[in-house]
C-alpha cells in the first residue's frame, strides 16, 4: 500500500511539471544570446539547409508528429538551446533570425550557445517578426515583462525618448506592464507595481546594439 501511495504521488509530480519543461519562455537576457533581425515562428515539420537553395545539404530535419512532441538531434533536446520561445500549446516555436532575403529564405540560429545557424524556407511571410512586429503582436496581447537580470538602472521610466529627459519612476516591483506606441527603441509604458498604482512614461525597451531590455509576456496564456 505504501509504495502504491509513493507511485501515485509520483505520477502527480510528472503531471503538474509537465507544462513546465513543455513551454520555454526567454526570462532574462542571457537566454538569448543571438538577436539577429527578429524571429521566425516554426513549423511542425521543417528542413534546414546549408545554403539558401533546396538543392543544397540538409543539415537538419524536424519532424514532429505533433508539435508537442520534443525536437530530438543527436540525443539533444533541441527546444532547450535553439528556441527562445516553446508553447506548444499555442504552436509557437520561435527562433532568431541573422539575416533573409526576398525569395523567403531565412538564416536561423539553431543553437543560442554555440551559434550555429542554417537556412529555412518559409512561403509564410506572417511567420517572421521584427522585434517590434513581435512586441505589437504578441506584447499588445499578453502584456510584457523586464528581463529579470535588467539592471537597475534600465528600470527607469522617462518623460521622453531619451536618457536625458526627466526621470518619472525608478521600478523597482513592475508587476504588469502594457504598451501604447513604439518609437524607435522607445515604447510608451503603463507600468502597474505592487501597490497598483499605473505608471506612464517612456521605457528604453531596445538598446542601440539591438539587444531586448524586455519580451512579450507569454506566460500570462497558460
């Protein structure tokens, strides 16, 4: 009787961390460490290729029978180190793009530590997001969140797009943070904190090297 009691306890456990390993979500800014122009949201099944021509080697095939099903190469869990967004759920499966050109051809980065890229069709130009069609899109619905390793002083609201313009808060709790326009590398913030009180003014959501200070707030889906 005890050890039914341990296997069913343990059969619980596998049960409620399960969304948990499913879904990758980027949560600071060392998860990404390849920007490149924005994301290319993947399908279920794909090719990658060396070079931008379907004659050229494959060098990786994904095949998933459903796109919940883990993207295994050579014994590596693929969703780990390429994607900086996993939902299966919502079949959103994003990796960052070097570089494209007109005939649908995208460079992609497979593996965020390494570096390694390839190239992958897509006829589907809603499939590619700039980092601002990325945060209009999926940051105008599920809100959007700092970077947890953002430093202090990028938690700043502005009174204008600019560093130099007059400081109007210093966020030290943001709870929920929604946006009304994107200028440049500056976003028109209301920022709720703990004491929910909305806060307004111009948050630094891009730096000038291309890097994100914040993403989409994915998580608020599930």
């Amino acid at each position: 009787m005890k050890n039914f009691r341990v296997f069913f306890i343990f059969i619980l456990f596998l049960f409620f961390i399960q969304p948990a390993i499913a879904d990758i979500i980027a949560h600071s800014s060392k998860n990404i460490k390849h920007y490149g122009i924005g994301v290319l949201n993947m399908p279920k099944n794909y090719k990658v290729y060396q070079f931008p021509y379907k004659e050229a080697k494959i060098i990786r095939e994904v095949n998933y029978e459903g796109i919940k099903k883990s993207a295994i190469v050579n014994s590596i869990d693929m969703r780990k180190v390429s994607y900086v967004t996993y939902i299966p759920s919502a079949n959103i499966a994003l990796l960052t793009v070097e570089a494209s050109n007109p005939d649908g051809w995208y460079n992609v980065y497979l593996n965020q530590e390494t570096g390694e890229t390839g190239w992958v069709y897509s006829n589907d130009n809603s499939a590619f997001y700039t980092y601002k069609s990325l945060f209009y899109t999926f940051g105008k619905k599920y809100g959007i969140r700092m970077f947890n390793d953002l430093a202090s002083e990028k938690k700043k609201l502005y009174a204008k797009q600019s560093v130099n313009s007059q400081q109007l808060e210093q966020l030290s709790y943001p709870k929920h943070i929604t946006f009304t326009v994107i200028r440049g590398n500056w976003l028109l913030a209301t920022v709720s904190d703990m004491t929910k009180q909305a806060k307004v003014g111009w948050f630094n959501w891009r730096n000038d090297d291309g890097t994100l200070n914040m993403f989409p707030n994915f998580k608020e889906q599930i």
